[in-house]
C-alpha cells in the first residue's frame, strides 16, 4: 500500500499545505496568497490554483493526516470555496490510532505524542516553536504512523512499506514477558530449571519446622548473574509454599537511615497479599492470625476446660479460616463481642509468653484489628497504622486504635519488635520465608549497604522460625562480606546455591514451553540457524529477549536489533583485582625460565596475589580483559564507521528504554490500587536515587537537606542547578506531628524567597481533616515559592517508573547506559512537575 502524509494549517480554510510521500520526501508544499498580500515567499499561490494542483495528486490516494476530522474540513471548504468537489481518497487518522493502541493518555496532540515516542525527524526531537507549520508537522506525523504501525523510524533503515508489516499476526508472541519483578507473580514455570536448588530451598524450611525446641532462623544464599533466574526460582517457591507458609519480599533500602523500618514496611505489604484458599481470597495476614488463634486456644484448653472453649476448638479445628465466616455480621454487636473474645485470649498468651512492655503488645492490637475487618479500605488504615507512623485522629477514632506519638516513636526499634513478633506468632503457625532481592546496587552505597548488614544481623539473631533469603550476583556477594559481621556470613554461606546457566537443552525445552502455551512450536516460529543464535545467548533472561526479537523478525517483519556493546560497569577496584590476577597468570607461564632464587620469590609473590583475589572469579576476569580489547579494536575503525555504529546503537538504545517504559508503566498502573505503604523517608531514598542518575547526566546539580535548628522538618532534598533552587519535602504522616511539621516547613519558604519549595503527600494517605494542618497547607499555598502537591495516580507512576528504571540499570536488569535512557527520561516526560522545574528547555 502507498500512501502519502498531508498537513494543512488554517482555521476555516487553506492557509498552507504540506504532502510528503512515504519515504519522508517532500512533494508538494503551497501558502495561500491572499489580496493585498506584500509577503514574498516561494511557493505562494492563490487558493484556486493549489486546489487545481491537489486534484492532480489527491485522487484514490490512501492518505496519512493527525486528526483527519480537522484536515478534512479544511480541504472540504476550500475545495468548496473554489466551487470544486474533494476528491475522493481514503483517510487514516493517527491521532485514532493513537487512541486506539494507547487507550489512556492524557494528550494526544502530535508534540505531545511525538516527545512520549522519542520521535526524530533529521536527529531532532519535537519542537513546539515549530509547531503548526505544515511541513514540520507532517515529517513527525510520518514519524508517528510508523512508530505506531511498526515501531520503526525511516532514518534507522530503509522504508518499510505498510503491506509488509504484520498489525495481526497470526500466533501471539509467547517471549512476550520475561520478567519475573516479584515471587507474587503469575509467569509459566520451568520446573525442570534449577529442581535442585528448589527441592534445597523447601527442605530448609522443613528443617527450621521440625526444630521446634530452638525454633532457630536460618539463612540460604541464592548467587546469580544478572537474567538467571533468581526471582523466577523465588516465585516458584512462593507458589508452592504460599498456602502453607507466610512468604515476604523486601527489595532493595534506599536510606541508610530507616533501613530496619523500609524492611518492616515490605513485611506489611507483603502479608497484604492475598493467597487463593479453595477460592476464597484470604491475606497472607489473615492466614497468619487465624492458624495461630487456634493454637493459642488449644494452649490454653490445658487449663480453661469450659465448654465454650472446646465448641470453638472442634469448630476450628479442622479448617481455621471459618473464623472469620462465623463471627457475625461486621459492625454487629456478635461480631465486636466475638473479636474481643480473639484479642483477650491472644493478649493473655502473648503476655504470659513473652511481655506486656515494648511496642509489641499494641502491635498485636493493630494485627488483630486489621483481620477483624472485611472493608479493604478500613484494612488499608490499619495497616498504614501499623507502620508507627502518626495518622488522622478521625482515622484513629475509625479504626478503633489508639494514635502513635511520631515524635516519640524510635522507627527503628519499632520496626525490629514488629518484624520479631511475626516471627513469634510464627512459631504457632509455619516458618516464616524472608526474601532480600535487588540488592547488588548497595555495593555503589556503603553507608545503605553498613545499615542493612546490621539490620540483616538483628533479623538473623532474634526473629525466630524463619527462613532468610538473600539474592545476589556472585561478584557483589565477596563485596558483601566487608559490610556483614561473621554469624551473618557464617548464617548465610551455609546453604549457598549457585544457579549456573542452563544448559542448551534445558534452554530449549524451557523456549518449547513457551511456544506451547500459545499454540506453536520452535520450529514453525524459527529457523535453525535462529536457534542456534538465540541459545548461545548466556543467561535465561538474554535467551527469552533473543527468542523476542526473532519472532519479530520472523513473524512480524521487523527488523533485528542492532546488537549493543557491553556496557562495562566494573569497578576500579574489580579492574584492579583483575589486573593482578592477570600479571600472576603471565608470572606462572614465564615460572619455568627463571633461575632458582627469582622462582623462589615468584612463589611467594604469587601466593599473596592469589590470596588477595577478593574472589572475582575466572569468568568475571576474562570479561574485564575482553573487554579491553574490544576496546582496542574499536580505536582502529575508521572515524565515519564508529559515528555509524554510536549513531545505530543510541537508536537501539532508546527503542529498548521506550519499550520498557511502555510495558512498566502498564504494570505499575495496574497495581496502584493494590496495597502499599508510603513513608517519608523511602519517598526521600527514591527520589535522592532519582536525582543522583540526573547528577550523572548534568554535572551541574547539586544535592543537599534543609534544616531549622533542633525543630523537626519534613524529610527534604535541596536541587542546586545554576540558578535553579528546589526544595523537595514529603509529608505522609497525619495528626500532630504533620502540623508541627508543616509549620516548620513553612518557616523555610517565607525565609528563603530564591528557593521554590514543594511538600509532597500521596492521595491514598487521605485528606487533613485538623484545622491546624488545613490552616498551615493554605498558608504554604498562598506563598509565591511554596505548594502543597497531592501525588495522583499519574504521579506516582511517572515518579516510580523513572526510579525503577534506574534501579534496573544500576542492577544489570535493564541493559542500556544511564546517560543515553535519561534522555529518554527527559523528552518522555517532559511535562512532570520535577523535569520541568530543573530541565526546563535545556535537553533539547
């Protein structure tokens, strides 16, 4: 099919026209002259003379415009005005288009579009001072239509023409979805990949299970490269134990200052989850409070023989979760009497059993609270309660509990009691499985990586009944070990599993499975030789993304990627280490044509090299030095040839960014209404983590905190850049506390009229109810540098896709440089408050 892109400007009729052809070429381009016009420009023609040149060009043309309704018109009325009839064509519109592939845009207006696909025309991105001219605006709706077609731009490659692309391909493409992010997701399993590992994995919690004098935690090392499976393994676990057993995921900290209690928070989130139970929907925390109130009654049925006691056990005993279908009716005075009956019984055992001190007991209040409510949006509330973070009052009076005092509260001692008490309720039900993931960037953050050593040491040593995970690369495990004391070293080696890669024909059979699943096999979708590229391919992740781009090749016509360099992002001190193992290498091949006395110190000389490994193995040296000499033979092409090849592989580069944010976005979308906790201090770890990416790009910003004295702030970061200064505080918290804390604030903006202040409150942690704190947002409103933002729902998803596509870089999970997907960033996002605010026009 042929086709030809039209743009006209005008508001009731033609004032210019511009028809480019499918290859991008111009071939036609008129303006309107009108009586008693003086402008002299080239091509500037009375209106019946250009609809005479249109009724040479336009006749059973398939034609390309951006919101055809608008051209349409436009040609209509002028056609009519020249007493001429349109001629007939055919119309696509894509802005339709748009709509229709990306259903939940905010803009669909063509700059906006053309900056959210990073489309190019002649290497230059969307530039709204030149937009509505007729020309500029049909090359980038050009642009648009293939992107949106075929993904494709036409300075990457020779034209495509449309009948060659495949909008409908006849089988889904089964590699579609690679990633595994956390153990709760539903991705097909490959059992016959590290069986194993999983059968070690399952066995340890039976072990811990069966000691029940010492009830001891004990500690399992998963170690694998970037892409091996690691997650993937810890979600097949989860579907296997998840019925039985309490599974909770913790990624990475991001301050080093809130480390136990970030830990704590994932716990929260994670025993939200709900677990299927012969098709009820239950949380993992309700699962966990109705084994363990059982138990505790079977306890005390020693003692308390009544016969009350002993209908509720036989009424239980068989299936535990009928607790919560017989209690009465939520909010009836049965099921209040019943739920007091629960918290009394289970207050009494915990106090005779352990102490009615500390913050545990109130946690437990909160813990039974939450499961005695049905409403998801009641248990949300006592769930944010749960964190110790100060909430509403009215919130408080809702729920029934008792408000937290944030200025007296020590976030870190209260988060090692509630992670302990889960542990001891526990002990009354299954262990516990505790999984650490994405951790390998923490080697680039001493002072977060010293925290967490500390807070894995207190969780190892007093959570009892439990089984610690921790995911990590190889190389960051010996790094790991400078930052963790010896019993954590010691815990976690004991049971250290490695996942190599597979082999060819697990890879294969793994690749079959996919295919299956959709209805087709290898061998319709690829030829041998593609096999043969996709298996070689050195981790499971690489091999599924291989097996994507072919069946878009194959299936779909697309062209293949361009194959990006490594990018190397080994340390100094890792090239180092390298450097050393290599000369000891040179020394032991030269050994044999030494005299006897030089053999004797090579000796000791290579023995202390040797010792001082750091435990970089083979596989990662030879990397580093292949490396070198890729670089090498890089210098000695011609200089045309390198600009080619940078030019390809930054196109590359941001078609993997793009497409990435496409599909994470979506995810991130879909669980904005599941259950999460916001605190202030993970607000700040992410958006220092942000802006420490932005730094690496633009070495002009600066970082830095406010302060006012001893007074307490909202935590806050200070962006320097040039004349630019940004202050960024976050408020997630309620009752006193958040009015104390935004009258300090406020403070800051009325001293500091250079600064621009923001303070930041996430929508799902409710509306200020108080006076004091209403009062004190409109007095920070009403200030020319201050404002009170409420995070909405596109908001959060902006801000968390930027952070966790920066977390997948530094973590080997998204293999692009920083430099090249901040870019992206910029142009995708160039409307967000925070970009717009520090970039402004200057990434253009």
């Amino acid at each position: 099919m042929n086709f030809i892109v039209i743009d006209t400007e005008g508001s009731d009729t033609l004032r210019e026209i511009a028809i480019i052809n499918q290859d991008g070429k111009l071939i036609y381009e008129a303006f309107v002259r009108t009586r008693g016009s003086t402008t002299k420009r080239l091509n500037h023609k009375p209106l019946t003379e250009i609809v005479r040149d249109l009724q040479n060009i336009l006749p059973n043309q398939t034609i390309i415009c951006h919101n055809v309704q608008h051209d349409r018109t436009i040609l209509d009325k002028s056609f009519h005005k020249c007493r001429q009839q349109l001629p007939q064509a055919q119309f696509i519109c894509t802005l339709e288009l748009a709509q229709q592939k990306y259903p939940n845009l905010n803009s669909y207006q063509l700059g906006n579009l053309s900056r959210r696909f990073f489309l190019q025309v002649d290497n230059l991105y969307f530039k709204r001072v030149q937009a509505h001219r007729a020309r500029y605006d049909a090359q980038f709706t050009l642009q648009l239509y293939l992107y949106l077609t075929s993904h494709s731009r036409i300075e990457d490659k020779p034209a495509m023409r449309v009948e060659k692309i495949v909008t409908t391909p006849s089988v889904k493409n089964p590699f579609s979805s690679s990633r595994v992010d956390d153990p709760y997701q539903n991705h097909l399993d490959f059992e016959h990949i590290y069986k194993s590992q999983f059968y070690h994995l399952k066995s340890l919690v039976e072990e811990i299970k069966q000691d029940k004098e010492n009830q001891q935690s004990r500690g399992a090392l998963i170690l694998g490269e970037a892409g091996s499976g690691k997650t993937h393994l810890m979600m097949r676990l989860a579907k296997a134990t998840l019925k039985t057993n309490r599974l909770l995921y913790v990624r990475q900290p991001n301050n080093p200052n809130s480390v136990m209690h970030h830990i704590y928070s994932r716990i929260l989130e994670s025993f939200a989850q709900k677990v299927d139970i012969e098709g009820t929907q239950r949380t993992q925390l309700d699962l966990l409070l109705a084994h363990v109130f059982v138990n505790i009654l079977k306890t005390i049925q020693q003692e308390d023989k009544t016969q009350k006691l002993e209908q509720i056990i036989q009424l239980l005993q068989d299936d535990s979760l009928i607790l919560y279908e017989r209690l009465g009716g939520e909010n009836t005075q049965r099921n209040r009497d019943n739920w007091k009956y629960i918290e009394t019984k289970i207050t009494q055992w915990w106090e005779n059993n352990y102490s009615a001190s500390g913050y545990a007991p109130n946690i437990l209040k909160g813990i039974i609270k939450y499961c005695s409510y049905k409403d998801i949006k009641t248990k949300d509330k006592v769930r944010r309660w749960l964190t110790g973070n100060e909430l509403d009052s009215q919130i408080c009076e809702e729920i029934g509990l008792n408000n937290w005092q944030e200025d007296n509260l020590s976030k870190e001692d209260f988060a090692l009691e509630g992670i302990r008490l889960f542990g001891q309720l526990s002990t009354l039900d299954e262990p516990l499985i505790i999984i650490f993931d994405q951790l390998e960037y923490l080697i680039h953050k001493p002072d977060i990586l010293t925290s967490f050593g500390n807070a894995l040491r207190e969780i190892i040593t007093h959570v009892p009944n439990s089984l610690i995970v921790v995911n990590l690369f190889p190389d960051r495990w010996q790094s790991f070990q400078g930052y963790f004391d010896d019993s954590t070293i010691d815990r976690l080696s004991i049971n250290q599993l490695i996942l190599q890669t597979p082999s060819t024909g697990e890879l294969k059979r793994m690749l079959a499975m996919k295919c299956e699943r959709v209805g087709t096999t290898l061998e319709e979708l690829f030829k041998p030789e593609d096999l043969q590229i996709i298996l070689k391919k050195s981790s499971i992740r690489k091999v599924i993304n291989k097996a994507s781009d072919y069946y878009h090749y194959r299936v779909l016509n697309l062209p293949l990627p361009e194959e990006l360099p490594r990018i190397n992002k080994t340390s100094v001190e890792e090239r180092l280490v390298s450097l050393e193992n290599a000369l000891t290498q040179i020394a032991l091949i030269c050994k044999p044509l030494l005299n006897h006395n030089n053999e004797k110190q090579l000796n000791i000389e290579t023995h202390n090299n040797i010792n001082n490994n750091n435990g970089l193995d083979n596989e990662k040296q030879e990397d580093i030095i292949f490396d070198f000499e890729i670089n090498k033979t890089e210098s000695t092409k011609p200089n045309d040839e390198k600009i080619k090849v940078t030019k390809n592989n930054k196109l590359s580069q941001e078609k993997i960014v793009l497409n990435y944010f496409e599909e994470n976005e979506q995810l991130i979308s879909q669980k904005y209404d599941k259950p999460n906790i916001v605190t202030d201090d993970d607000e700040y770890g992410k958006l220092v983590t942000i802006m420490e990416a932005f730094k690496s790009y633009d070495s002009r910003i600066e970082l830095d905190h406010l302060t006012l004295g001893n007074r307490v702030l909202p935590s806050n970061l200070l962006i320097i850049k040039d004349k630019i200064k940004l202050a960024v505080g976050f408020l997630n918290i309620g009752g006193s506390a958040f009015t104390n804390r935004i009258r300090n604030f406020n403070e800051l903006v009325v001293s500091s009229p250079q600064t621009k202040f923001y303070l930041l409150r996430d929508e799902k942690e409710g509306k200020i109810t108080a006076t004091g704190g209403r009062n004190r947002i409109e007095q920070l409103n009403y200030t020319s540098n201050g404002q009170f933002m409420v995070v909405d729902k596109e908001a959060r998803v902006i801000f968390e896709s930027i952070y966790k596509m920066i977390m997948d870089i530094n973590q080997n999970d998204l293999e692009v440089s920083m430099n090249d997907a901040i870019k992206v960033v910029l142009n995708r996002y160039a409307n967000y408050w925070l970009i717009k605010e520090i970039f402004a026009t200057n990434h253009n």
